[in-house]
C-alpha cells in the first residue's frame, strides 16, 4: 500500500490536539479477497412504557475467517448507529460492505465483529419518508410521543441478541454479564448516531469501555438538546464516570468537514480540561482522543474513521 494522506496538527496544543487522521483510500478503490459474511439478527423490544411490543433487527456483521464452531476463538463487538435518513443496512449489504472488509485486509486491524443497529422503529416500511427527512418514529429521543429509552433497547435487547448468538466474551445475558465483559464492547455512531453515542456515555459507561462518537456535538436527551453551557455539557458527560469511578474508559472523538469540526472541538476541548480526563492516543494512559478529517458530511465515509478508532480501540484487552 502507497502512504495514507495524513491531516495533522501541531503537537503541544491543548486544542491542535496533535491529531493524525489517516484516509486509507484502499478502502473506497480496494477489492478485498477476505470477504467477511452478513447476518441479520432479529429481536423484539418493550422498553419504550407504551405497553407495545416491536418487532426489530440489525445487522452483524462477521469478519473474514470467523468459524462458528470455534468458541475458542472470541471476537469484540462494536455497534454503530447511522445517522440521520440512514438505514441499518448501510453498511452491511450493496456496495459499502467492501468498505468494511477493507478495514481488516492488511492485517493492521484486529478483526472484529461489526453490528449495525438502528433507532427507527421501520426503517423498510416508511423507507420514503426517512430517506427524505429522517422523521420517522424513533427511539433516540428525536421523536414526539417516544420515550428515548434506544439507551435501554440496545442493553437489555440488541446485545443479548448479538452476543449470544456469536463468538463474543458474553456468556451470561443479564446486566451483570453485560458489565463483567465492557471491555470487549464499543459503541460508535454518526451524526444523529454520533449524538446519540453522547448519550450512551451518560446512561450506558458501565456496559461498554469504548465510545467513538463521530461528527456530532453532544446535545443531550432530546434533538432540541439544553446542554448550553460548558458546565452541563460537562455534567452530563462525566456522570457515568462519576458514578462509576472505578471503571476504565476511553471516548475517541472524531468528525470533519466545516459543519462538523467547531462544535466538536470546543465540546472536546472543554471535556480535556476536566481532570477524570487525560487526552492522548494511548488507552493505558489516557481516556480521551480526538481526530478530524476535511470529509464533507455523510455516513458513507464513517469506514475512514473506523481506520483510526480500531487502530485505538480494544487495544489492550
């Protein structure tokens, strides 16, 4: 492989924040002779206290080389929620999957499993609509009339459903067994997906050590958001920590394009100031990184930071 284009800032600065953010372009232009394998996972939830129960799926995604029968062999999770119009499909069948199989094709990257879920309650039957505007029935807080309890679907539904049924570190469904295997577990989102990976900071810390939150500021529980101050930006972030003081933690940061990059960096900065936090690419050290591309704004591009976070991400565990 050529080199990668390397985005850099100066080190030393508080907000620089010597970030390198690679664009690996095998992973647009590549045809990747590892092909990993697609299933899609389907579920029911009750979380959202309506007395209803819905019907859901996501999809999971298997790297080249997993065998079934292999238990020994155990894989990460990392879940991605899609932004705004997206679908839990974007990644997983058409023409984006060799993205992703690009991601592990050099060797670089630990192979792992790769989930992507979704708050639409339909995304297929009101496909139109969510293409057009996203405004279809939600669970992250964005819809009238749902209560934002997505936090809750993806703990008690979506990762039993995942991780039972593959070669994860999850051997015991309960809340318990969720916590006892963090480690091995990221949540990452973009754009509306990136806000809501916020959010799973604040409600969720104690059920995944690993957060990448892509190309969108944190804003709270609900799209209006009313964190519009530093010190509630502040306050919300940092309760699962405060809560949990005992649990390691490590967010990786990401976005780009002129929309993106000011909101994020002047959130981020802010949280590096704070003293739980210590910045920098290393978990062992740190908990806190960021990186910024010059991408216009789309999900199709969230492989290229995948590149970066994975490089970070469960290192060490």
């Amino acid at each position: 492989m050529s080199e990668f284009r390397k985005v850099t800032t100066a080190p030393g600065e508080v907000i620089g924040f010597a970030t390198v953010f690679e664009e690996n372009p095998y992973l647009r232009t590549g045809v990747p002779s590892k092909k990993g394998t697609v299933e899609r996972v389907d579920y029911t939830t009750d979380v959202y206290e309506d007395g209803k129960t819905y019907s859901k799926y996501c999809y999971a995604y298997l790297p080249w080389g997993y065998d079934p029968e292999n238990k020994e062999k155990k894989y990460n999770v990392l879940y991605f929620q899609h932004g705004n119009t997206c679908g839990p499909d974007i990644f997983a069948i058409g023409g984006n999957k060799p993205m992703i199989d690009m991601l592990f094709e050099s060797g670089e990257i630990e192979p792992c499993i790769v989930v992507s879920v979704t708050y639409y309650f339909d995304p297929m039957a009101q496909a139109q609509e969510r293409l057009i505007t996203g405004n279809t029935p939600a669970g992250d807080g964005w819809w009238d009339g749902i209560v934002g309890n997505y936090h809750r679907e993806v703990i008690e539904n979506i990762i039993p459903a995942v991780e039972m049924k593959y070669n994860t570190y999850l051997t015991d469904p309960s809340p318990e067994g969720i916590r006892a295997t963090r480690d091995h577990r990221c949540f990452s989102g973009y754009s509306r997906g990136g806000a809501f990976t916020w959010k799973m900071i604040h409600h969720n810390l104690e059920y995944f050590r690993w957060f990448s939150p892509m190309s969108a500021g944190i804003r709270g529980e609900t799209r209006e958001g009313g964190l519009d101050t530093d010190e509630k930006v502040v306050d919300y972030i940092t309760a699962g920590m405060k809560a949990h003081p005992e649990l390691p933690v490590f967010i990786y940061a990401t976005g780009g394009g002129p929309a993106d990059y000011p909101m994020i960096k002047q959130q981020v900065n802010v949280l590096t100031k704070q003293s739980c936090f210590s910045y920098g690419p290393d978990p062992e050290k740190n908990n806190i990184y960021f990186t910024v591309s010059d991408f216009y704004h789309t999900d199709f591009l969230v492989p290229y930071y995948f590149w970066n976070t994975l490089k970070v991400i469960f290192r060490g565990v």
